[in-house]
C-alpha cells in the first residue's frame, strides 16, 4: 500500500513538473538566467492601481539601473498580457554601463486575470543582443491591482 503511495506521489510530481516545463510561456525571457551584478529597482509605477480590466491605460514607469556585464545594454518593461504568465514587451530602451535611471510610457489594457493570476509588469536589463539572443541578466516586478 505504502509502495502504491509512493509510486503515485511520483508520477503526479513528474507530470505536475513536466507541465511546468511547456506552460511558461515567454516567462524565460524575462528572468535572468545568471548572475552578472546587474541590477534594477523599480523607483515609481503610475498609476500602481486599481486600475481598470479592459480599458487602455497609459502606465508611467521611472526604474534605476546598474549594467556591469557589457559597454551596452537594453531595459525592457513587459505586462502579463497573453496569460497569468505569458508576457509581452511593450517598451525598450537602450543602456550604456554604469548606473542610469530611465523612465519609460507604455500604454497597456489591463487583464483581470481573476483567480488564475494577477496583473503584473516586469521591467529587465541585459547585454544588447539580438532579439532571438537576448537574455536577462537583472529583473524586477510589481503586481498591480485590477478592477472590473
């Protein structure tokens, strides 16, 4: 009986994780991917919420930068648009290394995604790169509320 138990519990942690794997939509393209030193904080979000589920809403975003892993660099601000976890980018910009702050205008309609997730933006730093090359090196989120 124990051994069934056993034998269950590792099947549906196999299948749970293997779903995993194929359900993170573009989720890898936002998160670091190593550890380089870059930084990035998110200084202000306006608006950071409530705001409202299907109606355009012009997100103001100042953030601060450190780019220590290349000469040059792009920041990225990206929403949960497509899914709870499948993002879009929707601003960029360039960065030299050093320390910088950036602001940036991005105009998004929010999703109430309920109780499958909460709206979130993701703003990312990394070398410049090649769209199909780019990856993240630093990354920084913040979960903004939503209204019906």
């Amino acid at each position: 009986m124990i051994l069934r138990i056993k034998a269950a519990a590792l099947i549906l942690s196999c299948v749970l994780g293997s779903g995993v794997v194929f359900a993170h939509d573009e989720e890898d393209a936002y998160r670091p991917r190593v550890a380089t030193g870059d930084t990035i904080r998110i200084i202000a979000l306006q608006p950071s919420g409530p705001v409202k589920a299907g109606v355009e809403t012009k997100f103001t975003i100042e953030i601060e930068t450190e780019l220590r892993s290349a000469k040059e660099g792009t920041a990225r601000v990206w929403f949960n648009l497509k899914s709870p976890t499948g993002y879009r980018n929707v601003e960029r910009r360039d960065l030299r290394e050093g320390s910088q702050r950036i602001t940036f205008v991005a105009t998004v309609t929010p999703v109430d995604w309920a109780s499958r997730g909460q709206f979130t933006m993701v703003v990312n730093i990394g070398p410049k790169a090649a769209d199909a090359d780019w990856a993240a090196t630093a990354f920084a989120q913040k979960t903004i509320s939503v209204k019906r």
